[in-house]
C-alpha cells in the first residue's frame, strides 16, 4: 500500500510540475521502468566508478543504478526543481545532489572527480534555448572520460545531429512503452 500511494504521489508531483514548467520537466509522468531499465541495461557498469545523472527528476532512473553497478560508483544527481531534488536526497541519501547541469564540472571538483565513465540523461534538450543546450552538452563532453558513455532519452530525433558532432552515437533504441514513446541515444566520447 505505500509504494502505491509513493507510486501516485510521484505521478501527481511531475503532472503539477510539468503543468508549471514544461519547458523544463519535459513530461507529465515519470520515466516508465521499462525506459529507465533500456538506459541502465546500455551501460557496461563494469566500467563505471563515477556517473552522473542529469534532470534526474523523481528518481525513476537513479533507482536501478545501486542494483546495476559492479562497484559502488559515486553518482551525482542533478536536478533543477527543489522539492525533487529534496525527494532525491531523501531517497539516495550517498549520492550527491546538485541542481544546475550547466555546472557539472564544479560538481566534480567539488566531489573529487576526475572523470567521469558515464553521464545518464533525462533532460528535454530541445525544450532549451539552444545557448542553455549548447552549455550542458559542452559540459558533458569535457566531463567524460575518453570512450565514456553518454546515455540520454528525448522524445524525439531532433538531438541526433548536435549529439552526433559531440559523440559517437552507437545506437539509437525506440522504446514505445513509456509515455511519452521515447528515443534512447547510446553514445561514447569522440577520441
């Protein structure tokens, strides 16, 4: 009975959020688990000690990332709505929490990151301005480490050439049980 009333109150939280914001939450529901499971199932997590999670929202996806890494990654969450990144934190109280994805090289300082081996995304690039969206991939890029992944999710192909000048794309899935159908980009660091 409570993970429903955890499962309603998460689904009513992002339909009042989107309702506010579309520009930034980019959904009226949370990440399905069949999406969140086709992103975290991309990852070679053999290879992952540092990862990052962008718009990591309610937590949809940050769930399978304990039961799916061989190590225990240090993971920094981003997330810009306050009352999600406090649901974050409460929920994943070992990972850091941040709010700004633009500042993803200070959160890595700040944590004493290097690198990182893999960068997951759930933000509506093209809801962005393109200056906002150009800043966050820029940032991406520099944070990976050569060969790192880059796996991110939009609800359309209208990233593919941006993303494609940034990284090599090895795959673009189609999973059509989520609401909305999303795109799931498979990409690694250009050498």
């Amino acid at each position: 009975m409570i993970r429903i009333s955890h499962l309603v109150h998460e689904r009513l939280m992002f339909l009042f959020k989107f309702l506010y914001s579309p520009a930034y939450v980019g959904s009226v529901t949370p990440s399905s688990r069949f999406l969140a499971k086709n992103m975290i199932e991309s990852i070679p997590w053999s290879e992952v000690h540092a990862v990052a999670e962008l718009g990591a929202g309610t937590g949809a996806i940050t769930q399978y990332i304990p039961s799916a890494a061989k190590f225990q990654p240090k993971v920094l969450l981003f997330e810009k709505d306050q009352a999600m990144q406090q649901n974050l934190k409460r929920r994943f109280p070992n990972f850091l929490c941040y709010s700004d994805s633009r500042e993803l090289q200070l959160a890595m300082k700040n944590a004493q990151i290097e690198q990182l081996d893999c960068i997951i995304s759930g933000l509506p690039f093209f809801n962005f301005p393109q200056e906002m969206r150009n800043q966050i991939v820029e940032q991406i890029h520099l944070s990976l480490r050569d060969g790192g992944m880059f796996v991110a999710f939009q609800y359309s192909k209208q990233m593919k050439q941006q993303l494609g000048e940034w990284f090599d794309i090895e795959e673009i899935k189609f999973v059509p049980m989520n609401v909305p159908p999303a795109f799931v980009y498979v990409c690694r660091k250009k050498a």
